[in-house]
C-alpha cells in the first residue's frame, strides 16, 4: 500500500502512521487520569510502553485498516492525539477509538478525526461497518458520534457502555462532510486521503 494512502488530511488535521517518535504522546495519553477517565484505569508507564510497542508493531504490518494514527495539528505540526482502527473479537466490522490530549479536548478535532478515519474506510475501502465503544457518562462523545451519523445499538447488559455504530450503507444516506453533520468549524472538513 501506497504511503499516501495512509494518511488524511483534513482542513486543520494531518492523520499519519504512528511512528516510534509518538511514544511520549502515547504514553502521556494512556497515563493521564483526565484522558483515561472514561476509557478505563490510567496505565503505568511501562504498561503504557508496551502497549505502544504492540500498537506501533500492528500499524507496520501493514494490514488494511488495522492501524494507529498520530492526530497532528497542521498549523502546530503538534501531535495532540491518537486515533485507531482494530478488529474486534466480539464486533463484526472495525472498532474505532479516539484519545485527545486534554488541551485540545472540545474544539471539534476529535470528530474531525474520527470523520476523516470513518469517510477514508467505509467509502474507500472493503469495511462494511465501523462500530465505537463508548461510557454511557460521557456525553460529549456520544454527541460527537451522534452528529457524525453514528447509531446507537442496543446495549449487550453492560449498562455503563453504549455502542455506535455507522456502515457503509447508512453512510451513503446521509452527506459527506462533518459540516453538514452539525461540524460548526467555518474551516470545514476538506478530506485529502
């Protein structure tokens, strides 16, 4: 696969390959107690290590959509988070996950990037169906997916989690840009993926 192909830009975003120069974000990410809380217990740092070592080595391998992405601030050059897709062994289709740094937490980069992610795989790719995990206490999450085109699927007994969901057949219903989803950032979403 093409290097190009495994990167999106959006008007503010630059999406790329994890590399082994993201291990600080990523360690700083999974340990903090603000970024974690609604994902599980922060790790420590050497769990933080190594679960960057599996991500960094699943992003090499190069398999179609099983990646880890740096979200990189195009203006800053900043990497302010990490967004992936993996599959899932109780989900059919890919899981998609999002961490933002605290300080750029509610400025609209979260959806843009999870946008960028889910309009690169579904109307690009083979993937039939993109799902997300999410607390049921976080509801600035569930609004991001909400507004992205995502539905909520009926709980599996665990009361604290909800599931979203989009597939390429509901994607194709709805526009294509996080503007006309409700995206309130007047620089848009223009994809280059």
């Amino acid at each position: 696969m093409k290097e190009s192909s495994r990167t999106c830009m959006t008007a503010r975003l630059h999406l790329r390959p994890i590399d082994p120069n993201d291990r600080d974000l990523f360690c700083e990410l999974h340990t903090s107690v603000r970024v974690m809380q609604f994902i599980g217990s922060p790790l420590t740092e050497s769990q933080a290590i190594r679960k960057f070592g599996k991500a960094l080595q699943m992003t090499r391998e190069r398999r179609r959509h099983l990646r880890f992405y740096a979200i990189v601030e195009r203006h800053t050059d900043k990497p302010i988070g990490i967004c992936g897709l993996i599959r899932s062994r109780s989900q059919t289709g890919l899981e998609i996950g999002i961490m933002l740094h605290e300080r750029w937490q509610g400025r609209g980069y979260g959806r843009e990037a999870v946008w960028a992610l889910v309009e690169q795989t579904l109307r690009r790719g083979p993937v039939q169906r993109i799902f997300a995990t999410t607390d049921a206490r976080n509801a600035p999450c569930a609004g991001m997916f909400r507004g992205l085109g995502f539905q909520q699927q009926p709980g599996d007994g665990n009361a604290r989690k909800t599931l979203w969901e989009i597939s390429r057949e509901s994607m194709a219903k709805t526009p294509a840009t996080a503007q006309q989803k409700g995206n309130n950032h007047s620089d848009g979403m223009k994809f280059q993926c």
